[in-house]
C-alpha cells in the first residue's frame, strides 16, 4: 500500500477510536446507578484512545521512512559490480544514485547493460517488500496499540491530565522544530563560511575595504586572487537602510499616531488597509518604480542645483525602500498606540494636558518598546532587501557615505555570488555564505541592543 | 461625622441594584419624576448648572438638571449604577469633549462664567476643575513626576526648587508623603491601589484647581484606605468645592454635606445630606437609600 493510503487508513482509525472511546464513556457514565462525576469529559477519553491509535503508528511510519533509503541503497551496493566496488565509496554512492534514478524514469531504454538492468529490478522488487513489511508491522503495532490503548481507556484514566500534557509536549515539538530549524540554518551557514576563511583570512574579510570577488578561472589570469574585503557591502547596506530608516520611521510614526488618536474610526479603517497595500506591492514592482522615475527624477533635479547624482544612487534606493516600510511601522506601532489605556488618555486631560502633550508625554512613553520593535521590523526588512537595490542602487562595491553615489548592499552581492553556473567550492561562491553569517550576526545584534535599551527603559517606568 | 452612627443604623449596607429595565417600565417612570425635589440653588455657588441635557449619539443620559455646587462644600452624587452620575460629573471639567459621540447643552458656569463657549478653553478649565478617577490610574512615571506633571504642563513652577516645593506640598495634602518620601523616583505604578489613589489625589491638587470631581475614588479600595481618602476629602473642603460620586451612602454620609439623588438621568431629590438621609421626600430617594430599589 502506498504512503498516502496508509496516512490515510491510521487517520480513519484514530477518527474511529476516538468516536467510540467517547460514546463508550457516554455510556457508562450516564448508565451508573450512583451518577458519580467523572473525572474527564467523555471527549477526552476519545482524543486518548485516538491517540493510543496514531501515535505509534505515524512514529513507526516515519522512522520507517527515514531509514528505508538507506537500508536499500546498502542493500544495493552489495551487490554492485566488482569494478564499481574496487573503484571505491564515490563510485559505488554514483552508480545508487543512476539505478535510483534510472527507475523512477519514466521508460528504461533498452540497451542498459545487463547488470545494470538486474540492479534496477532488485531496486524494485526491495522496495515492494519494503512495503508489505511495512503494511504487515503496522498493522500490528496499530492493532497491539488499539488493544493497550482499550485497557487504558477502560481503566478511566484521568483522560485530562493526559491529554493536556500531551498537548504540551506537541507544543513544545513545534516550538523546537522553529528553534531547531534555525540552528541548522546557521551551523550550515556557519561551516560554509568556515570553509571561505580558510581561504581568506577573517581579519582581511571584516577589515578589507576592497570587494572585488572575480577569481581567475585559469591560474595564469591576471588579479586571479580576488579581493574579499566586506566593510564597503556593510557599508552600503548600512547608508541605505538609514536611509530608508529616516524616511520610513518619522512618517510611520506619525501617520501611526493621527491614525490612534486624530482619525475618526472611519477614517481610520479606510486609512489603516490603504497604508498597508503598500507592504503589498511586490518589490520588483518598488524595485523599477526606483530605477525608472525616482533616480532620473533626483538625477535631474541634482543637475538643476548642480550636484552630480549618478543614475543609479544610494538614495533613491533608499527612499524607495522607506516608503515600502512604511506600514511596518505605521501599523505595528498604530496598534501599540491603540492599546494604552485610555484611563492613561484620561488622567492626562483631566489634568489639563492638550492633546499632543498627552501623546508626547504619556501616550507615547507607555507605547515605547512596541514602537521600538516596529522599527526593527523594519529596519531588519531594510537590511535584508535586495530586490530595490540591485534595480535602483546598483552593484559597484563602493566605500562612500555619500548617497548620491552608486553602492551595493550585502544581499544584492550575495545573489550576485550565487547566481549564475559556479563551482560551489570556490572561494567566490563562499564568499556568500561568510557575508550571509555576518548579516545575520549583525541583525542579531541590532536585536539584542534594542531589547535590552527597551528592557531597561521599561524597568525605569513600570 | 456627627451624623455616621446614626446613619449607619438606618442603611442595611450597599444599595441593592436590581434596575427594572423593561422599555415601557423605564419610560413610564421616568416620566413619572417631575422636576427636582428640594432645594438645587445655594448662595454665591462656585458652580452653576442650568437645563443641562447630556446625549450619547441620539440616546439621552441626562435630562434637564439644575444644580449648584457651592464654595467649600463636598456634594455627594448617588442613584442606580447607569443613571448618569459619572456623566453629569464629568461635564463639570468637559471630560465629555474627549467622547466624540457625546453631546451637552444648557449651560454651566464656574464663578459665573459659562465653561461651554468657544472662548472657553478645556485645558485651562481642566486646571481648574481637577478629576480624579475611578481606578487609580498613575502614569508609568516615577511619583515624583508624576506630580510634577500638571505643574510643568502649566508651567507652575519657574526653577526645580519650585516644582520641588509643589510636589511636597501636594504629596503632604495628600496624606503619603511620609510613606513615600525616600523613594520618590520609584514609579507610581508600584504603590499599593490606595496609595496610588491619593498620588493621583496628589496629582490634582498639583496644579492647585478650584473644584475637585471626583468619581468613585474608593471603589478599588479597602475599608481602611477608604477612610484614609474620606479624612483627605474632609481636609481639602477647607480650600476646595469638592464634588463626589459614590456608590456607598455610608460614605456620602461620612463626607458630604449636601447629596444629590440621580435616577435614569434625572436628578430627583438634592439637599442637606443629614436631610436627605433621615427624611427622604421623594419615594425613589426613599426606596434607594433604604435598599428596597426597584
Ligand atoms: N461613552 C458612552 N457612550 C455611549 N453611552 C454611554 C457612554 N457612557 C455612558 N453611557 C450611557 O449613559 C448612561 C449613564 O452612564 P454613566 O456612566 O454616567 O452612569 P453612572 O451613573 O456613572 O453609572 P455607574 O454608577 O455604574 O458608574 C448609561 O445608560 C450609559 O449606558
Ligand atoms: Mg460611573
């Protein structure tokens, strides 16, 4: 049977225990003489008995899964030619790899040799007893655990208790798969770069200042090493997203604040979706609006006053990218603002305040450390933007502070690196993960400074 | 009080508030209430209110009081919950201009001065008319500035000296200086419910207003902070008009000296608070007072 109809057949049964484990307690509890309370609800004892049925299915049915490949292509490799054998591990996981994919084809051509097509039906003809193993166990493990799961039930186990820790244990699991999931992603990151710095040195990556990542595919080429200084990308990265910062965060905040506290709810619920469209627009969209209409726009207009601003400008970028994170900052900080108390609002007009006062002095204190997360949104969606950047900003790795100038960004190198046929072992390609790891330790950074800024202030104020 | 022993003997606890709210029941008593019983006009009063309707969008919550809250005085609100009390009250100060669907006419002055004109400004009538609120609400600051809050709005004080001098001054009306005097920049917040409602009594006598609202001060409180409060209140009648809300006739006839009886939005009965509570006139005064409402 295949994978789905077994999902499918231990969903039906956990359906099944879980309706008559529930009647069942129905049954008896109403049927008793001396109507005694019960501990649990009698859907509790069904969600207990459904879960005797799944749980050591579906575990059985996983391992099995994550196991089998390997077992198979063991199997497999036993019994390779002797000349795959003698040429050693590679050759051997090379030849599993075309009978696996020579079998799941479509249509085997016909002039295979002979082993090879010997190969593919032992292929086969493991994994249809894979199957019928795999059947047969279940079902035992599913009958075996029904019956201990029956036992249980009858015994009227406090049903409650159990299944509320099991939803805590199912809680837990999800929030370590997130967790677990971002380790992996940073250990691989994090060895990747490992393999770029022995290479290039840490020191003359964080502290170079030339980025020029073109290493010769011929040894006698000239420039053939490649310069991998990082600081003008971080740069760049950073003269953009201030940018984009003191665009994005002044009208943010303020829009947020006539939203909370000026605008009639009418206005504020046509307002409030309207600003969000603007997170909506997808940023190739933002990406040439910067590239085709603001940068001539600031280009001629610099002309007009005499400032010469290249075509492709950190600032028009960057102000683009602002007006993107608007409504990160708007609508987060918006709902913050809602929230403090009106008895806060109260006491301050009561007292005399106007009504800016009270936003400035009450209002907006007590909403501080929602704003200051809203902004970090938004500055770690700035940081990490690429798509406006490649388009309007442009991809020379200039070390400047000037933005009228053309910069590059981290992220737009990183795709740059990446895109494209490379070698993944080369230090160029590399390169890309040890600024991945930098970007993500420098937000990481960000985040912990702003939390622990805000943690302080809280505890002055509350 | 004089009058508390006395009193206590005829009042079996807390009103009972079981309101008859069926739609043909309500209008038919509320149109049996005619006029105010009693007298609503005191000599040179500090605050005069005349025909005053109160509307929420197009649903009336008071209609046509006249009242005055005299010098010196601390007038007791009581009635049914939902019959207006925190409504009148707070057109005293305007509090009313913050709810966007509310709307008040007739007219009220404060020393003859009618507070609803255009020329009148909420803010400086604000300073003059102080609050304070039903749940101690303390800003998020320390105690002292939270003291210091309507001074430097107002900008009371010219030097830090000063505004020192205010806080103090206004802490020890307040009855918590003692408790709080070497911790002045903890945070409000971090005082007890009663404490934090005489910083917030603190906080209005900060900026030295001339009539003090109050609506159900003590009603998060316990009975032994509650005394505290109706001891503060009879202290501070020497330099203010006090106006109370209260849902306790014990405390309204602790602390007042004159009580207004409110119901459905009307005032039914005011006048001297020994009065009112020895010898009601109205039938509904009677009825509440007494705990038999309904
Ligand atoms: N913000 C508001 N919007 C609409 N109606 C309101 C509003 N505030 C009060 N009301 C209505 O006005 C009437 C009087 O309310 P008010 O709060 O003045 O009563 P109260 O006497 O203070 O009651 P309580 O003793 O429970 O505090 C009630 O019917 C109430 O529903
Ligand atoms: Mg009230």
């Amino acid at each position: 049977m295949s994978l789905n109809t077994l999902f499918l057949i231990i969903l039906l049964l956990s359906i099944a225990s879980y309706v008559y484990a529930r009647r069942r307690a129905f049954v008896n509890a109403f049927g008793q003489t001396d109507n005694k309370r019960r501990h649990s609800l009698p859907a509790h004892y069904g969600y207990l008995l459904a879960m005797w049925c799944a749980l050591p299915a579906l575990a059985l049915l996983i391992s099995w899964k994550l196991i089998e490949p390997g077992i198979i292509s063991n199997m497999l490799s036993s019994s390779a030619p002797t000349e795959v054998k003698a040429a050693g591990e590679t050759a051997v996981g090379l030849y599993n790899n075309e009978i696996f994919y020579l079998a799941d084809a479509d249509s085997i051509s016909q002039d295979l040799p002979a082993h090879k097509t010997a190969a593919i039906q032992r292929l086969q003809s493991l994994r249809t007893a894979s199957k019928i193993l795999l059947t047969l166990i279940l079902s035992g493990v599913i009958g075996l655990s029904l019956l201990l799961g029956l036992r249980h039930v009858n015994r009227e186990p406090r049903a409650r208790v159990i299944v509320e820790s099991f939803i805590q244990v199912f809680l837990v699991v999800c929030a370590s798969i997130a967790i677990l999931t971002t380790i992996g992603i940073v250990l691989s990151v994090l060895f990747e770069s490992l393999r770029f710095f022995q290479q290039v040195g840490f020191i003359d990556f964080i502290t170079g200042t030339s980025w020029s990542p073109q290493t010769a595919i011929r040894s006698d080429q000239v420039g053939s090493s490649g310069s991998f200084g990082a600081i003008p990308l971080f740069t760049g990265t950073l003269l953009i997203s201030a940018i984009a910062l003191i665009v994005a965060v002044p009208l943010g905040l303020m829009s947020a604040i006539y939203l909370a506290e000026y605008a009639s709810s009418r206005a504020r619920s046509t307002i409030k979706p309207l600003l969000e469209i603007l997170a909506g627009i997808p940023t190739v969209v933002y990406g040439f609006f910067a590239a085709l209409t603001v940068a001539p726009a600031m280009r001629s207009f610099g002309q007009s006053i005499g400032l010469s601003v290249s075509s492709e400008s950190a600032l028009a970028a960057g102000v683009v990218m602002g007006i993107m994170i608007i409504p990160f900052v708007s609508s987060l900080s918006d709902d913050v603002i809602t929230a403090v108390p009106q008895s806060m609002r109260d006491a301050s007009f009561g007292l005399g305040a106007t009504q800016s006062e009270t936003i400035r002095k009450v209002v907006f204190p007590a909403a501080l450390p929602g704003i200051v997360s809203s902004v970090l949104l938004a500055a770690s969606r700035a940081i990490g933007e690429t798509m406006i950047v490649v388009m309007a900003a442009g991809l020379a790795a200039k070390l400047t502070a000037n933005p009228l100038e053309a910069v590059t960004t981290v992220t737009v190198q990183i795709v740059t690196l990446l895109t494209g046929d490379q070698e993944f072992d080369s230090a160029k390609t590399l390169a890309a993960f040890a600024l991945g790891l930098m970007l993500f330790v420098t937000t990481l950074l960000l985040n912990v400074i702003a939390l622990y800024t805000v943690r302080r202030y809280r505890e002055q104020y509350e | 009080m004089s009058t508390s022993t006395t009193l206590n003997d005829i009042i079996p606890g807390s009103p009972a508030i079981q309101e008859s709210t069926k739609v043909d029941d309500v209008t038919a008593m509320l149109d049996s209430i005619e006029g105010t019983v009693g007298t609503t006009r005191v000599e040179n009063p500090k605050m005069e209110m005349r025909e005053v309707d109160v509307f929420y969008a197009d649903k009336q919550a008071i209609y046509d009081v006249d009242l005055d809250v005299a010098r010196n005085e601390v007038i007791a609100m009581i009635g049914p919950s939902g019959c207006g009390k925190s409504t009148f009250l707070r057109c005293l100060n305007r509090m009313n201009d913050t709810i966007p669907i509310c709307r008040v006419t007739g007219s009220i002055t404060l020393d003859g001065v009618d507070i609803n004109t255009r020329e009148q400004d909420p803010v400086l009538l604000r300073a003059r008319v102080g609050m304070v609120f039903q749940k101690p609400n303390p800003f998020a600051k320390s105690i002292f500035d939270n003291v210091a809050y309507g001074p430097r709005i107002h900008g009371l004080a010219a030097n830090r000296a000063e505004l020192d001098e205010i806080v103090i001054s206004s802490l020890k009306r307040a009855g918590l200086y003692d408790e709080v005097k070497s911790r002045l920049d903890a945070p409000g917040t971090s005082l007890s419910g009663g404490q934090q409602q005489r910083l917030c009594i603190a906080r209005t006598i900060a900026v030295n207003p001339e009539v003090i609202l109050m609506d159900e001060p003590c009603s998060a409180l316990d009975p032994i902070a509650t005394a505290r409060i109706e001891e503060l209140i009879d202290e501070l009648r020497e330099n203010y008009a006090i106006a109370i809300v209260t849902h306790s006739m014990q405390q309204a006839a602790r602390v007042s000296q004159r009580t207004a009886y409110f119901h459905l939005g009307k005032l039914v009965e005011v006048g001297k608070t020994n009065d009112i509570f020895t010898n009601p006139q109205h039938d509904l005064t009677e009825n509440y007072i007494t705990g038999r409402f309904g």
